[in-house]
C-alpha cells in the first residue's frame, strides 16, 4: 500500500511541477483595447447613387467604408466594425479611440476635398 501511495505522489509532484513550468513559460498577453462606439455624419459626402428610378439619389456608403476599411488599420477590422445606417445617412463605427482620430481626419480630408 504504502508502494502505491509513493507512486501516486510522485505522479502528483511530477504533474504539478509540469504545469508549474508551463504556466511561467507563458508570457503575459496585453489587454485587449478597448473600442467605442462613434456615429459619424456623412450626408454631405459623395456616398450617393442613381436609384432605382434612375431620377433620385440613394445612400450608398459602401466606397466610403471600404476606404475606412483599408486606410485605417486593415487589420483592427475583424474586432471592430462599421454599420451603415440609410436612413440617417450615417456610419456607425465600433473602433479603438487611436482609430477613431484617424477616421476622423480622414473623413475631415474628404470634406475639405470636396470643399470648391
């Protein structure tokens, strides 16, 4: 019995000391950033098409979130997130606030482009 019990606790020593090892083999990842979301305006912008009376213009975001996309941080994208809103003629943006500024300036670019 006592034979057993000597292997059973070697076993436990062996186990723990195993994991021991691996856990302070791990290195420490950083935090997750934190994303916010923000609504972003952009009726005054060329995000419109022909509709489908070809007479008026419909909201039609999608250049505008593709070049958000591929500008600012390509690969934030897969946490983050745009939501075009119709109606309100909007993005709805989910995004870490470093990213946020940059869309900002790069939205604030455009207007001035636009700007005659």
């Amino acid at each position: 019995m006592l034979r057993s019990s000597g292997a059973v606790l070697a076993i436990v020593l062996f186990i723990g000391l195993r994991t021991f090892v691996t856990a302070a083999d791990e290195k420490p990842q950083p935090p997750e950033p934190t994303l916010y979301v923000c609504v972003y305006q952009v009726a005054d912008l060329p995000v419109y098409r022909i509709g489908k009376d070809l007479k008026s213009p419909e909201f039609d975001a999608t250049l505008l979130v593709d070049f958000i996309r591929s500008s600012v941080d390509p690969k934030s994208w897969a946490e983050a997130g745009i939501s075009v809103h119709e109606k309100t003629a909007s993005l709805v943006i989910r995004q870490t606030q470093a990213n946020h500024d940059k869309i900002s300036d790069a939205i604030g670019a455009l207007r001035e482009k636009k700007a005659p």
